[in-house]
C-alpha cells in the first residue's frame, strides 16, 4: 500500500515531487516504528537519485519531427532505413537531450502542428500537396531546421515524382531534377569538402561511408552562391558502383552528396538506401546506414546544428 501511494506521486508530480515527499515521510517515520516503511522510502529516494533527470525535470533542448511515407512496399531498401531511422534517432534523442518525434500523416505538416517544433526532418519523400508544401516553405523561411535524405531530393519528370516544386528542388536544394544512381549500394570514401560548418567540425579529411545508393543531379551545386556543399565522392572510390548496367557504373566525376544552403537552417544527405538482398528474394538487410560511427557524428552534429541555433519567427 505504501509503496503503491509513492508511485501514484511520481506518475502525477514528477521526481522532485517524489523526493520531496519523501523525505517528510523519512522524517516522520524516523520518529515512530515504522522501520518496514522507513526502508522502502530509504530505497526508493536512492532511486530517484541514481535515474538520470526525465523531460520534467531537464526540458528538451529542442524538438523535432520526422516525416515518413514508406512510398512503396516493394522499395525494402526505403523501409529499412526508415525503420532504422526512427531507432537511431530515438536512441540520439536520449543521448542529447532533445525531443524525438515521427509521423506518416503528412497532413500534419501544418501550422499548428509544426509550431511545436524546431526541427523537421525528411526521410523518404516530400509533401505533395500545395497546403503542405507552404506550410514547410513557411516554416524554414521563419528559421525553423530541416534534414532531408536521400529520396526526399528526388524529383524526375516524367515520372511518378515530378519536377513539380520549383522552390524545393531549385531553390531550397539547388539540385534540381535527379539524373542518375550508382547500382548496387556500395560504400564510398568521402571528401569533407568544408571543415568551418558545425556538420564536419568533427569529421576526418577523408572516411568511408556506409553502403548507399549513390544519387547526381542535373544541377551543378558549384556554380550556386547559396549552396555549401560539405561533402563529395572522392576520386578513391571510383569505379564506385558494381552494375551490371554500366551507366550505374561511375567511373569519374563530381558528385556532392552532402550540403547546406546559405538561406535557410538545412542540410540534405544523399545517404538513405540499405542495401537488400533482391537478387535471392529473401529481402534480407545487407547493410544498415547508421551503423558508421563517423557517418553518425556527421549527421547527428547537423542535427544539434539546425536545432540550437537561432529561433523560429511565429
């Protein structure tokens, strides 16, 4: 009975809450017999001490919402990092102290519901509908953060993902239309190409990359004053792709795979395709994008980047 009274008071008050009341019940109860009472009120406040802080206790620095559409059941490859995603990312939360949200309901991609977050993240597609797409612009144009992967850059016309957003696509990720992809995933050794943004403070010149599917643009980013690319392809790692279609195959060339534009709190990762095992039919995972620790580092600093820096215009 005792012990049930102080778990209601930490489910409704809180820890502090607890531990204040506690140790009035100590107090008491050092002045009485109730020796069996004393000892679970002297084991539960040890605990209260030993468990690190909950939300209540130490606020969250920053929240952030990700965004899912799992497109098609049949691109495994998309499931798979999504799936894993959202574990990375839960776990990243507790590590860092910020709050870890996701969705597959695009509709709440909305005034009010973005109000309560500072972060927004992309990992598979984009918004389609027109109130959607402005309540996104609004939202990074009043300072709010953004990460996008790999096929949330996608855009190819005709195809079922148009070039339909001139904004997103020209503007916002200065790439443009998708041109082509190395096949079948492969790691790759990538060039930090600009060490003075908070994403690569932390990162080596040069460090292989998970297996991905590699992804070039029509646009050239170098000629965009707006864009930072932060990453591109060493020539290391040409042939970079294993076919067996030969333009999927790349031989040479500039490809930028991670970027920033000057305008707005964003970076886009072109990583974000595990690799599966289509060949035998099992589906089997063969590879696993957040299991590259200096891969990870980049992207979780990109993130305490777009979350901490500056505020959000309401």
């Amino acid at each position: 009975m005792f012990l049930s009274i102080l778990l209601k008071v930490a489910l409704h008050f809180g820890r502090i809450k607890l531990i204040n009341t506690l140790l009035i019940i100590m107090q008491r109860l050092s002045n009485g017999s109730g020796t069996s009472s004393l000892s679970i009120a002297v084991f539960v406040l040890c605990i209260c001490f030993l468990q690190p802080a909950n939300s209540q206790d130490h606020p969250s620095e920053f929240r952030t919402i990700a965004f899912f559409k799992q497109i098609n059941d049949s691109e495994t490859a998309h499931l798979s990092f999504v799936h894993e995603a959202n574990r990375w990312f839960s776990l990243m939360a507790e590590k860092y102290n910020f709050s870890y949200d996701s969705t597959a309901d695009w509709n709440n991609l909305n005034d009010n519901f973005l109000a309560n977050y500072q972060v927004v993240i992309f990992f598979d597609a984009r918004p389609d509908s027109s109130e959607q797409r402005a309540a996104f612009r609004r939202f990074m144009e009043n300072g709010g953060g953004w990460l996008g992967f790999h096929f949330a850059g996608f855009a190819l016309t005709p195809s079922d993902f148009p070039q339909n957003w001139d904004w997103y696509h020209n503007e916002f990720l200065g790439s443009g239309e998708y041109k082509g992809n190395t096949w079948r995933p492969t790691s790759a050794v990538l060039r930090v190409e600009d060490r003075n943004h908070p994403a690569t403070k932390n990162l080596p010149e040069t460090f292989t990359a998970a297996p991905n599917e590699w992804y070039s643009w029509k646009n050239d980013l170098r000629n965009n004053p707006d864009i930072r690319i932060l990453l591109s392809i060493d020539p290391l790692s040409f042939p970079l792709g294993t076919g067996p279609k030969l333009h999927e195959i790349w031989h040479e060339g500039y490809y930028p795979v991670v970027w920033t534009n000057r305008k707005y709190k964003m970076v886009y990762f072109n990583m974000g395709h595990n690799d599966i095992d289509y060949e035998n039919k099992t589906n089997k995972e063969l590879s696993f994008t957040f299991k590259n620790d200096i891969q990870n580092r980049l992207i979780i600093d990109a993130l305490l980047w777009a979350g901490k820096s500056g505020t959000i215009k309401r």
